[in-house]
C-alpha cells in the first residue's frame, strides 16, 4: 500500500487537480526518465498500480491511480472500463457463451474455476470526496449483445463532463480472483499469467466510447500511456511484466514488491511463478537498437532456451528490417506450463511462447510462435489497431509477416504428429511446410471460407470461423498482395504504414489507402474482393483440346521458275483451352499453354466471365494448360483444377498413394487382430 | 517346458507351415485390397488431369494431398499423412492404446476380418497344434468344426474387451488421468502419469488377452464344445502356470517391438516413384508379414507350451487316433513313453 500512498502524494505534489488539460504522468519516475521529454505516443491513459498476489487465496488486491485525457473531439459524462476478469465470473456471459458456440469449450468450469473482478472504490481525485467517490453509480453495461449476465463493462457517470483535451484522475480499487487459465490469463499450480487482469479504461473515439464487452475470439483495445506498476508477490518467486524491472524491495511480511515501468504502451500483463528458469540474451543488429531479452522458461525445456532466442532475434532482425525498429529495447519471453491456456499471446514488451518438453527439431514450434508473438510487438504493440473490430489488421499481417520469417530463417520446417495422448511426436519429413499452405494457412481457410467478411467487426465473427477469416484469409490477401506487387512494393506498404501509424489506431482504409499510394495502383477492387466480400475465388482449366489439322496436297512453289506446284504436307495442332470460374470471386489471371517442345503460349484474362476459351494453332501438340500458372492468387480454393495434362498422371499417383494406404490399413487389421 | 524352449518350439512350427503364413498374408491382403481400390478411385478422381498428379506420382504433394483431404469423406477421411513409413504403424497402436475411433468403414472392413480369421483360427492352431500337414481338407474341417464355438468364445472376448475399452479405458484416461492432470504444469509429470495409465491398462487388456489365447488353445486342442467351459479351463491354466503364460507372452511381445523398431530404423517414409517406389512399398509388404508371422508364432508357441504343460500328456495310454481326433488326443497318441516331452 506503500505504493499506493506515494503515487496519490506526488500526484498532489505536482499540483494535479481533478480536472487538468495538462498530461501527467503518474508516477514519479516518468518526471525523471530521459524519454518522458519526447513521447512516442499520445500517453493519454496512464496508470499507477500497485497489486498484491496471494497465491494462498488466489486474489490480488489492488488500486490504480489512472490518469486519462480526453482525445476526442467529444465531452464525455461518463467513463468505461474493461473487467475482463468477469468474463469467467458465471456461465451466461458473453465471453462463455461464444466459446460455447465455437465449440472450443471442453469442458464447463468447475466450482474452482471461476475467476471475477470487483472495484470496490472508484473516485476522482481532486475533488472533495464525498462529490468524487464514484462507487455508487458504477453499473455494468452490454452494449454489444445486451447480455445482463456480462460484467465485463463497467460504466461509471462523473459529475461534469470532460471536455476535449481536459485530463481526469481517477483512483480505482479493486479485488479479483484470478481465475483457472480459460484463456491467455490465470492461474495454474504455481504459474500466474496476469493479462487483463486489472480495471482498464475504454478507448473514447469522436462517437463515444469504443469499448466492446469481452468476447471469446477477438483481444483488446487500449490507448498508450505510461505504466508505473508494483507487484508484490511471495519472496522467491520469479517475476515477468512488460517494462523493464526498476527495483525490488522485500516487504517485512515474507514478500517483494517488484516495481516494474514502461512508457508508450498500451496494456501491461506480467507473470510470476517459484519455478521459471531465466535466460537472458541480446538481440545485435548492424542499423536496429539492440534488444535485451529475458526468457522466463520451464525447467523441462532448457535445452530449447536457444531455440526462443533464435526465434526472438529472428523476429526482430526482419520485422525491423522490413518495417520499422523496435524501440523499447527489452523483450521478455515468457515459456508457459503446459496446458496453461496461456501460450502464444502477445503484451507490450512480453509474449508467450510455447512448446512441448519433446518438441522435435526442426518442428514449427517453438520457433513460429515465438516469431509470431515477438512480431506482434510491431502489429498490435506499437500499430495499436482496434482488435476487437479490426482484427486482421494485427493478427492477418502478422500472420503474413510471421510466415515470411519462418521461410527466410528457419526452412525447412516439417509436419509434426503427436501420438500417445499427444505426448511422443514423430517428425513427417516428407512434409515439409510450405509458407502458402502451412504459414499462410490455406487449408484452415479452405474449411471456413466463406464464414463472414472480414469488413464485419471482427467480434461478430461467428466464433467457429472466426480464425479462419482473421488470420489465414488476411495472410493469405496480403501473400497474394505480395505476388501482384511484389515483395519490395508491399515491404514498402507496411514500412510506411508502420511508420505513419505507429503509437496510433489506424482504421482499414488506413492501410488501404497506403496501399494504393505507395503501389501507385487503385486496389480497391482487390480489397473490395478480399476483405468487403466473404467471396470464395476458384479458377479451373475446365478442358484442354490439341488437335492435328493435317494438310497434304499441293501448292505452288514459292521460288519463281521451274515446276509449278510442290508436294505438301503440314501438320499443325489446334490447341483450344478452357477456362472457368467457379468461384463468386473475381481475380485477373494468366492462363498458359506449355506445348511439348516447351514453348509457351500465354493470355492474361480478367477473370470476370464464368468461363472463357483461348484457342492457338502451333506445330506442336499442347502439353499441359494451367490458369494462374505462377500461383498468384493463393486465395484459390481449388489449385488441383488449376491444371490439365494430356498426359494425366492421375492412375499412377493413386495406384502407388493407395498401395501406401494398404499397408496402413493392413497393420490396422493386425492391430486388431490383437483380439483374435 | 520352459519358456524359451515353447517359444523355440513355436518358430520351429510356425517355419514349418509355410502356407499358413502365405494363406494369412493372403487373406489379410485380399481384405484390404477392395478398399485400397476405392481409395485409389478416390484419388485418381480428385487429381483428374491435374498436374498435381505428377508431383503425387513422383513424390509427395502436401499441398494437393490437404486440399483432397478437405473435400474428402468416408473411407477418403483415411488418407491422411500419418500413413506414411513408420507414421502408420504409430497411428495404428496409438489411435488403439487411446481408442480413437476409425471411421465407419475401416470398423466395418476390421469387422469383416475379425470373423474370417476366427474362422481361420481353428484350422491355424489345429495345424500348429498338430506340426505336421493337415492339407487343405483338414485344415478346412478343423475351421469348419471350431468355429461356432470360437465364434461363441468371440462373443465372450467381445464383451470382456468392450468393457475393458468402454468403462475401464474411460475409468483410467478420462476419469482417473483427467483428475490427476488436471492442475498438473510439468508435462512430464503428465506423460508419466498416462503410462502409468497404458500399463495399468494394457496389463489388464494383456492378461484378458492371454485367459483368451489360452481358452481358444484348449477349446481347439482339447476339442471342447463349452466356450465357457474352455474360458474357465483356459483362466485355470494360466493360473497354475502364470510366471512361464506371462513370460512365453513377454517373449513374444518382445519379438513384436523388435519387428516394430526394425521397421521404424529401415523404412524411408513416402514412397517416390520407379524402384524406390517398389521398394518401399515391398518393405511395408514385409513388414506386414512379419506381423502375420509374428502372430502365428503367438499361437504357435502358446500351444506347444499348453500341449508340454499337459499333466496327463506323457502317461496316459495312447488311443487310436481316429482322424480327425482332437490334437491332444494324437498328441498323446504320439507321446514320448520317457514323459520327457
């Protein structure tokens, strides 16, 4: 509580009053640092925290000190926070009944289970408390669904309103049961991962407050600000936050206050356990900051701590590379228990990794989840979008991005079974991944494809395909986007975009309009296909004809003189193909006739029409007919119609996959044959 | 007798019997070979005239292979790259130790199977029983002679293997390990907790098997009529003799995971295209002999270690043996008088 007191008296200090159009930050060490001079962001939510763990009760008790400006060009009368923690509070709420829908709920929470968030005090500081206690008129609003069972928005009317640019101070205290790890956050055993853990103001736009209910399948919203944080935890246990630890102190009552601080984000999560293993490396670049980085790991994964690392490192060589450096020059990586639910999540400057104690080398984990947790420092971290109605901006171009490292620094990778229980792993090495199917996730798409448009706020997916839409369609969208324009053209897109809109909220068109400037070209109809449409696209060669046209006869002689008329005899090949559209989508494409002498004839067809025909005469017979030959369109449903062969392979690729089929299905009779 | 003179006994037989190992090969094969077809139907539909083929016909073809996936069902739902090499023998025994349900039509082929080798049984173990030719006629009488009683006795196993897979399975994977995991963090904690489940487990599933084997030996040795009198007679069995039962069955078990990490260390994985092809196919095709031969060696070796454990084998007075007389019966008719057999 010490903490607490501090805040609350330099805040007083300072001279700020409840109601200040001047920015200040909450805690005495932002005064201080060097960069407060020269913020990054618009540092308009800033909180003060300090928590206490105990682990015996599975609560924390804590209070924050927020100080927030008004960016809009809106007065406010009332503010509204995020209790995610409710979302685990009973079985109706949104968060649940989504996650029933989806059908990713395995089993209902038990009595145990349950986690919730209670403020018990809130109250604008400055005024005279009996005006300023707010505590009274707090009320939870629903306004997504109109679930009265969801807590998970709290709404609390303030005397006066607060005008554009006016800053308001506002003390919260609160309790929680931190809950079993439904999802990203909770406890399990002795493992805490505490993200959306405490009462968190809403984003305010110029139409009011944009702060959506906890759903099941999309994250968070948040404005930058500074976070001056002290966590007090068992004495012995190992802490991780976002930030970077400013000092400890242990407490008389066997504890230690860690005392954790960062400026320009836009949450904090932090994780504590007795058990964590920690590493430490540095990430080294020629032109990029360098970057400490923490590794907080089990202890059956040691022998993986270079595997995250190298992931790490990988994540911020390219990303800085392509987009844009990293500026906080810290990185915990934090290894989560096994089935903590808490793996691959990403928090400013702390990510979750994840792997398994008999991971394979050359597996995809924990490499691609470290790359993509890392790279979502970059989309989602520093290009805050709105994930609860964007999502794809965040997770489908970090998907995107994610894959492209994988391919750059870690091919070949190779499908993984798991067996037993899923405990004993073997490695296909016939499989390698391919950055399309696997990294881009085609196959995941073709199954929900035509689930929602992504345009639709990504909250009202429906929760089974939801992932389908906001991470493969998008990386898939932005793959294609790089095989139209090229890799350099579209590294410029998002270098630009990251540098325009980092520490913002940039909207779709946003990132569409940098699209079209920085290609030179008017995308809209591909983003009009790709993201205002839940259009599938399927292109086939539908048949392909080579026919001799034999001419014999006689003709005359070219050459002047002599006999008349010479014997001839030509024979030349009709080639006609066939091409259609299957799909609702609409994409321009090549369509290619190789000949059996290798040469090549070529169209390129809009791709309007349900089908179209091209037709040539050579001297040689077609050999095979692709539409979209050099595979631009990844989006493609369908790519084994892509093509016709007058050579079919077919029979003799069945024969030798169905002979390989037998001897499975042969040891599955003996298998059984255990009972006999 | 002892274990490893049964066992070597039981190789000796098993080599001795050429055509039973062929004709199992066979029937497993002929079995397996319509819904191969089907498949390769299946297959050959969806790659058409694609070019796609000519990269699934010279190697693998992820890319194809999910998108067949995607649209298939039924039998098509099977093809799944677990198949491949050794990917398929691990698939096989985990989807059984975790009771994975295949789909409808393998449990309905398996099915199929099941019976006609039960059918088979009663001419197998007659034949290994006897270790001398029984030919074509004899082998088909002894099938023809045991198999209502075998197929009661199959009744019998049905019903204790679908307890053991239906209320125990659930009782120690979902109930007990669920319970004991279910705040656990470390996976290897977690892992060592579900072996100790598929012992426990496969103890129980191994012991049922042998009260079985051993019942199926004396119902055809012994030519009783009672299924349930040849349970009995089989659980007795094993109870007297248990330390030789579970070791004869430990040997035999061992041969099985020598069969099984051979396989594992020489098979390639997918097969390519022109001689590799052929020879990785050739070694799956193998190896699948292997299991017959290995399953024949089961039987082979049980029953020659009942027929030396029989109290009355070596001084009962031999009768004529009046074909087809029950195996014990020309066993003690060929008896060694020194009781040395």
């Amino acid at each position: 509580m010490f903490g607490r007191f501090a805040v609350m008296v330099a805040l007083l200090l300072l001279g700020d009053g409840a109601m200040t159009s001047t920015p200040q930050p909450p805690a005495r060490e932002a005064a201080a640092s060097p960069q407060a001079a020269a913020p990054r962001s618009p540092r308009n939510a800033s909180y003060a925290i300090t928590a206490r763990l105990d682990p015996g009760s599975r609560t924390i008790t804590g209070d924050e000190i927020l100080t927030w400006r008004n960016t809009s060009n809106a007065a406010t009368s009332t503010l509204r926070f995020h209790l995610y923690f409710n979302a685990w509070r009973n079985s109706e709420s949104t968060w649940l009944r989504e996650r029933r829908l989806s059908g990713r709920l395995s089993e209902e929470p038990r009595i145990s289970d349950w986690g919730w968030i209670d403020v018990t005090t809130i109250r604008v500081i400055g005024t005279d408390s009996a005006a300023g206690d707010l505590t009274k008129r707090m009320r939870f609003v629903a306004r997504d669904d109109g679930n009265t069972a969801d807590r998970t928005v709290m709404e609390v009317p303030l005397d006066r309103a607060v005008a554009p640019g006016e800053t308001i101070n506002v003390q919260i205290a609160w309790s929680s049961r931190v809950p079993r790890p439904f999802a990203r956050t909770g406890v399990i055993g002795n493992y805490y991962f505490l993200g959306q853990w405490f009462p968190k103001i809403g984003v305010l736009e110029n139409d009011g407050w944009n702060c959506h209910q906890f759903h099941a399948t999309t994250e968070f919203f948040a404005d930058f600000g500074v976070y001056d944080v002290r966590l007090t935890v068992p004495r012995g246990w190992i802490v991780g936050a976002t930030g970077s630890e400013r000092d400890r102190r242990d407490e008389a009552d066997g504890t230690t206050t860690h005392h954790y601080y960062e400026e320009d984000v836009h949450d904090f999560a932090w994780t504590t356990s007795p058990d964590f293993v920690e590493r430490r490396a540095t990430f080294e670049h020629s032109t990029l900051p360098p970057v400490q980085l923490r590794l907080l790991l089990q202890k059956e994964h040691t022998r993986q701590a270079d595997r995250h690392f190298e992931a790490a490192r990988a994540a911020l060589k390219y990303y800085g590379e392509w987009f844009g450096a990293y500026p906080y020059g810290h990185l915990t990586i934090v290894d989560p228990v096994w089935q903590s639910n808490t793996d691959g999540m990403e928090y400013p400057t702390l990510i979750t990794a994840g792997t398994s104690w008999l991971m394979p080398d050359r597996a995809e984990d924990p490499e691609d989840v470290t790359v993509h947790e890392a790279g979502h420092q970059f989309w989602y971290g520093i290009v805050a979008t709105n994930e609860f109605e964007d999502a794809w901006m965040d997770e489908g171009i970090n998907t995107f991005a994610t894959a492209r490292v994988m391919q750059e620094q870690f091919a070949p990778i190779y499908m993984v079974r798991w067996y037993f229980g899923g405990f004993l792993p073997w490695v296909f090495r016939d499989f390698p991944r391919s950055r399309e199917v696997e990294g881009d996730r085609l196959t995941t798409y073709r199954l929900g494809a035509k689930g929602d448009t992504p345009s639709t706020p990504s909250w009202r997916y429906w929760p089974g395909t939801a992932g389908s839409i906001t991470y493969d369609k998008t990386a898939l969208w932005m793959h294609t986007l790089e095989r139209m324009l090229g890799w350099e053209t579209v590294r410029r897109i998002l270098s630009t975009y990251f540098t325009r809109f980092a520490f913002k909220h940039p909207k779709p068109q946003d990132f569409f309009d940098i699209a079209n400037e920085v290609s030179g070209q008017d995308l809209t109809w591909f983003f009009d296909q790709v993201y205002r449409s839940s259009n599938v696209f399927d292109y086939g060669v539908d048949s392909l004809q080579s026919v001799s046209e034999s001419f014999e006869g006689f003709g005359d002689k070219p050459s002047s003189g002599g006999t008349p008329r010479v014997e001839l005899r030509q024979v030349s090949y009709h080639t006609r193909v066939v091409v259609r559209r299957y799909g609702e989508g609409i994409f321009p494409v090549d369509v290619r006739v190789v000949f059996e002498d290798k040469e090549e004839a070529r169209w390129h067809w809009d791709g309007k029409d349900r089908w179209t025909m091209f037709q040539v005469d050579k001297p040689v017979r077609a050999a095979y007919a692709e539409v979209d030959p050099d595979h631009v369109l990844l989006l493609d449903v369908r790519q084994t119609n892509n093509s016709t062969t007058l050579a079919p392979q077919a029979d003799r690729a069945a024969r030798k996959w169905s002979l390989a089929w037998l001897i499975w299905l042969q040891d599955q009779l003996l298998t059984f044959g255990f009972f006999v | 007798m002892s274990v490893t003179a049964a066992f070597r006994e039981g190789l000796r037989r098993v080599n001795g019997a050429p055509a039973l190992l062929a004709g199992t090969f066979a029937l497993t094969l002929m079995v397996s070979l319509p819904l191969a077809y089907a498949l390769h139907g299946m297959i050959a539909e969806h790659l058409g005239a694609s070019l796609a083929a000519d990269a699934a016909a010279s190697g693998t073809n992820p890319a194809w292979w999910r998108e067949f996936l995607a649209q298939a069902t039924g039998l098509g739902t099977t093809f799944i790259p677990s198949i491949v090499g050794f990917g398929a023998v691990l698939n096989n025994l985990s989807d059984f130790m975790d009771r994975t349900r295949p789909a409808a039509t393998i449990i309905g082929v398996t099915a199929a199977w099941l019976v006609v080798w039960s059918f088979l049984t009663g001419g197998i173990i007659d034949r290994l029983a006897r270790a001398r030719r029984t030919r074509s006629q004899g082998f088909f009488s002894a099938c023809g002679l045991h198999f209502w009683r075998l197929l009661r006795l199959g009744i019998i196993a049905l019903i204790a293997y679908g307890i053991l897979f239906t209320y125990l399975h659930a009782w120690i994977f979902d109930d007990v390990y669920g319970a004991l995991t279910r705040n656990v963090t470390v996976e290897r904690t977690a892992f060592g907790i579900r072996l100790a489940g598929y012992a426990i487990f496969g103890a129980l599933l191994c012991l049922c098997n042998i009260i079985f084997d051993y019942a199926r030996i004396r119902l055809i040795v012994e030519d009783r009529r009672s299924a349930i009198g040849a349970l009995l007679a089989g659980g007795r069995f094993v109870l007297r003799h248990a330390m030789q039962v579970l070791g004869l069955y430990a040997l035999n078990a061992l041969a099985f995971l020598v069969l099984v990490t051979l396989y594992a260390l020489v098979v390639p994985g997918a097969p390519r295209s022109g001689f590799a092809m052929g020879a990785v196919l050739a070694l799956g095709e193998l190896y699948i002999l292997g299991r017959h031969y290995l399953k024949l060696l089961f039987y082979a070796s049980q029953t020659v270690f009942f027929q030396g454990a029989l109290a009355h084998a070596a001084y009962t007075a031999a009768p004529v043996p009046v074909w087809p007389d029950s195996p014990a019966a020309e066993m003690i008719a060929n008896a060694d008088p020194t009781g040395e057999l």
